[in-house]
C-alpha cells in the first residue's frame, strides 16, 4: 500500500515495475504497473531470538544483522541483484519501501532513490547508532560497530565509500517518513520533513457513533481468547478481519458481529464508529487518532507496542499487553473504553491537534517531493 500511495502520485510521468518480496500483495500494486514479479529477499534468522530467555530484539540495527546484514555474502548477492535489475530495465528512480539493499543499489549506480515508510521503518542516515526503542528490551547479542565492518566488505566490491555508522545504510536523495511526530521514534534525529500517514483528509470526526469497529490484519484471530472477547462484548460491534477463517467469522456472526470483507470507507467508519479495537498497526492506529476515536490496542509484535504505547501518551488510546489476553479482561477494557466519555473528549482534541499539522492534501505533498527526484 505504501508503494502504491506513491506510484499513484507520479503515475503520470512514469512506467512502473514492482519487485515484491511477498507476492501475495501483489495485486495492490498491480493495476499501476507493467510487471510485478519476485524480488531478493533478505531471510529472518531467529536462532537467537528463540526460548523464554532469548534477547528481545532491542534495536533497528538487531534487526538488520538478525536479517543478515553481518554477513557479506548475503547483503553482497542482495544488491548485486537489485543492481542488474535496475540495469536490464532501465530504471531511472527507485522507491524502495523496506528495502535498503535496493537503496545501497541505486547509490553504488548513480539512480536517483527515495525511501518511504513509517518512521519506526526508516531510521534517519545520519544516526550514529540505533537507539533502543521499548526500555526493558535493551540487550545486545551483535556488535554495531562489527555489523558496520561486514556491510563495508560487501559495499566495497560495487565501488561505495565505506560506511561510518549502520543507519548510513539509509543513505538516499530522500527519506519519505509517513508518520506522525508523536509516533516516530527517531523524531530527534530525523531531518527530512514528515509526510501525513493518511492518503486522503477528511473534515469529519467522530462524535455520534454507537459501534465498536475492530481491525485484525493477519493472525491475531487465532488467539481464541481475542475472538470469545470480541463475541462476548455486548455492543454493536463491526470487524474487518482479512486474516481471520471462515469458522472464526461464523463464530463471530452467531454472536451478532458484523464482519465485512472489504475494507470499510473512511467516511462510513467515522460516522458509525464510538471506539476502535486494533493490535497497534500504525496505519488504522493513524487513521483513529486523526478521526478522533478512541482506541484500545492489543499489539502482537515490537513495532505494534512502540506505536500503541506512543499513541497511548497522547491520551486517547488504552494498550493491552499480552499478560491481559483473557476474554474477560480484553472485553471489559472494551466496554469501559466504549462508555468512558472523558476518553472520547481528549480523542477528539487529540484529532483536532495532530490535524492542525498535516498538509490539506496529502497526496499533493508527497508528489511535490517525488517531482524533485
């Protein structure tokens, strides 16, 4: 989606080609491209990462050697490929969403890039390190300094200077941070300004609604725990849950939840809605601080606790963290957000306030800065 916001917006001067990593969503970019096809993929190695006394991942740059990034071999054969796609398709700009190998790419070819997505995504080039991001995640297994090393013995062979620092892996014309200043966790680093999270603006925020609206994006339905709290809430309640399996949404539809299987528009969810149930994704987490709705957040991963926690200090959204997932205390939350009045009027001056920053139009904004590239 975060591709296609932006080829959208440029659509007009360019032919566009999509190297995905997962196929499945290829179908969003699609219709604005001339091919979509597999793209190199860096592997998730978790070896460190598994039974009850593993580290936490505790920074970005965790991440990337969990990914491979301190091995040469790997991140060498990444933006080898990256480079003879730009080469055997003649590309003239890359915008890479999660892709610093592409990036690295494009620098070692003189090609034009932008790299765009949420601010928790793309950490500012010109960090010296990566900061910890939740507190009580804060232990190391991989050496910075020594993950630096290897990415310069991979670099060196496509002629790019050594890196000082890893988030200069992040090095491109323009960093396209959609989010927003209160949920960037490198807010003081970052130097390039901030785009709005939000394709379109809308003048409406919620004020009348009477439902519950609930949004699981992927497994968060297998928790049964999740779903008997979601049946068992007794408010009229409306769910997209494109992740969720078909007895799941029988199960919900006996107990009187609608369950839709589109996305519901903009427009329908703040007129109907009172409250918003989510793990934290950013983008619905956005979209209800910008309709005024509260939230109660469920997150399932390290990026949905960093943006339901930011969210949660600015007084209109409640997190539950996984020791509270039974039915009864997920649903009683629920409910008390649902009739607590006082949440409702810091959501709305919560709305009213992050607005007062964002461009009128979003989509105008971003292309003003892919027309500079």
């Amino acid at each position: 989606m975060t591709l296609a916001r932006a080829a959208s917006v440029v659509r007009d001067f360019f032919e566009f080609d999509a190297a995905l990593c997962r196929m499945e969503f290829a179908g969003e970019l699609a219709p604005l491209c001339r091919d979509v096809f597999p793209g190199a993929a860096l592997r998730y190695d978790s070896r460190h990462r598994q039974g009850p006394d593993a580290p936490v991942t505790s920074t970005w740059g965790e991440f990337m050697a969990d990914l491979g990034f301190d091995q040469p071999e790997i991140i060498a054969a990444n933006i080898a490929w990256w480079r003879e796609i730009i080469k055997a398709r003649r590309i003239t700009l890359v915008i890479a969403d999660y892709a610093p190998c592409a990036l690295l790419a494009a620098r070692s070819m003189g090609i034009p890039a932008a790299a765009i997505g949420t601010g928790y995504g793309l950490p500012p080039a010109c960090m010296a390190r990566f900061p910890v991001l939740l507190p009580e995640y804060a232990d190391f297994i991989h050496d910075e300094a020594e993950t630096v090393a290897q990415v310069n013995a991979a670099i060196e062979r496509f002629g790019l200077p050594p890196i000082s620092a890893l988030p200069q892996v992040y090095t491109c014309d323009d960093a396209i941070a959609t989010t927003l200043p209160e949920l960037d966790p490198y807010a003081d680093a970052r130097r390039e300004p901030l785009m709005s999270p939000v394709t379109t603006q809308t003048d409406a925020i919620a004020d009348a609604g009477e439902e519950v609206f609930l949004y699981f994006s992927t497994t968060e339905t297998a928790n049964p725990e999740i779903v008997a709290a979601i049946a068992a809430l007794g408010l009229p309640t409306r769910t997209y849950l494109p992740g969720a399996t078909e007895e799941v949404a029988v199960t919900l539809r006996a107990a009187g939840v609608v369950v839709e299987t589109a996305p519901v528009p903009l427009d329908l969810l703040i007129r109907r809605s009172r409250l918003m149930v989510n793990a934290g994704q950013h983008g619905i987490l956005c979209l209800g601080l910008l309709a005024g709705l509260p939230q109660v957040a469920l997150p399932q991963h390290l990026e949905h606790a960093y943006h339901a926690r930011a969210a949660a200090r600015l007084g209109s959204t409640l997190v539950l963290s996984a020791k509270d997932w039974q039915r009864e205390t997920i649903a009683d939350a629920v409910r008390a957000a649902y009739h607590d009045a006082a949440l409702q009027s810091a959501a709305g001056e919560t709305a009213r306030r992050l607005r007062a920053n964002l461009p009128n139009d979003p989509a105008a904004a971003l292309r003003a800065r892919l027309e500079l590239l």
